[in-house]
C-alpha cells in the first residue's frame, strides 16, 4: 500500500509538467538561379569555390545557383 502511494505521489508531482518546450520554424525560401549573368566572377573564399555577381556570393548545385552568405 505504501508503494502504491508513493507511486501515484511522485506521479502527481513528475507527471503533470514537462520542462521540454517545442520550437515550430518556417522552412527557409530559397531562390535559385538557373544561368549566371555574364559578368559573373569566381572566387575562392576559405578554399571553397564561389560565384559572385550584384555584390552576393552563390554556390553552383544540381539545380542552379544559390544565394549563399560567405
């Protein structure tokens, strides 16, 4: 009988609020560039290869170009 008390205390105490919480976040939109202007540079930042055109750095992919913050 004592066990079952204690069980259903510490129940009570531990079982009605959870520390843990939930963040939700919106997917980030990414634009993608499917042919770079012609006046488009390539540059090396860190070892790895950039194209750079309008003041931004992109990285090439399968599917094109994108946005990247170098």
């Amino acid at each position: 009988m004592k066990s079952m008390l204690l069980f259903l205390s510490l129940m009570l105490l531990f079982g009605t609020s959870s520390c843990a919480t939930r963040v939700v976040t919106k997917p980030a939109t990414v634009t993608i560039v499917k042919t770079p202007p012609r006046h488009y540079k390539i540059v090396k930042v860190k070892g790895k290869r950039y194209y750079f055109w309008n003041g931004k750095h992109y990285k090439k992919t399968k599917k094109g170009y994108i946005f990247v913050r170098v």
